[in-house]
C-alpha cells in the first residue's frame, strides 16, 4: 500500500479491459470468484408454496403472497469469466441468493458448478475455479450514478450490463474413437 513516504516508479497506463457488455448467448464460464455472504433482513411478500413447491394461485390465477416480517436472507455476488472463443476473459457480474422467492437461482448454480448439495457458508470457497455455463442477455435500461463534473450532483446514466438468465451444467464432450474392433450393432 503506498503512504506519502512512498518511492513511485511512473509507468504506462495498462489496459483494463472492455467494460461492453458481450452479446447475448449462452457461454461456458469458469467460476472466478464468489464473495462472501451479505445478510439483508426485511419485510417480504413471500410466495405461497405448495407441497410440491409450485406457486400457488387464487381462483383468478394471481400468485398468492403472504406478508413475513423482519426475514433474514443472503446474498453472494459471483463473477464469471468465460472459458473460450470470441470473449475468452471477459467478465460476467451476477449473484446468488436465499431470498425465499428467489432460492432457485442458488440451486441452478449449484447444481450448474456440479455439486449436488453444499453447505451454503462453505459455498464461496467451494465454487472457485468451477466450470458451469450460463445464458447471458443485456439490461439495456440499467443505470449508474456519475458524478457531474460541473455540477458536483450525481446523474442517473445509462449503462447498459449484462445479466445471467440461467445456468447450466457444463456437458463434457467425449470423443469416441472409431475402430474396427468396435461391436457392431453398439
């Protein structure tokens, strides 16, 4: 960490990368890194379940809610990075989550990076390096504040990013050599 005793050498800027977003399509991604878990705690419209775990609707078809109080839930943010072609390196930002409406995204991933239950806390340490591929798109209406240089006020911009819409377990590809010893009818 520099201090203002510090001896700096000057040197060319370096390249930080690409901040676009990449297009929307499914990619193989290795996981780069899960944070740590964030507790968050408010009140939710929780989603009726049934027994099976589906949605349970009223006679008109709306999903039924019931208001929790003071509800405890995390969240993890992850980074992706993706493993080849065009893209190779480039970063996707996203997150997981124990919110009781949302816990499917926390499953999808786990079972995406092969694990078939985990311990939750242990998850960030366990998920690293994991290979999983997942469907990306553009939130085109997605916004950051900037400060304005005149004015000193924050500004709402525009900043189009990507999102994760689904993960999927990575399926190898096995490469079967053909001989001449191979059974036939197999």
């Amino acid at each position: 960490m520099l201090n203002l005793d510090s001896k700096v050498k000057g040197k060319e800027p370096q390249n930080t990368g690409d901040f676009e977003p990449i297009p929307k399509d499914s990619y193989p991604f290795k996981v780069k890194e899960v944070k740590p878990w964030k507790a968050k705690t408010q009140n939710i419209n929780v989603i009726v379940k049934d027994e099976n775990g589906y949605a349970k609707k009223d006679d008109k078809g709306n999903v039924i809610r019931e208001l929790k109080k003071d509800v405890t839930y995390y969240n993890a943010d992850i980074v992706l990075e993706v493993r080849d072609g065009e893209y190779k390196g480039r970063l996707v930002f996203g997150n997981i989550t124990t919110h009781p409406n949302a816990e499917f995204i926390t499953e999808n991933f786990v079972y995406a990076i092969g694990l078939d239950e985990v311990e939750l806390g242990k998850l960030p340490n366990l998920a690293q390096g994991k290979t999983l591929d997942a469907d990306i798109s553009i939130n085109e209406d997605a916004y950051k504040y900037e400060e304005n240089k005149v004015t000193g006020q924050k500004d709402k911009v525009i900043s189009p990013k990507n999102e994760i819409d689904k993960f999927y377990r990575t399926e190898l590809e096995v490469e079967v050599e053909d001989t001449e010893d191979s059974v036939e009818g197999l």
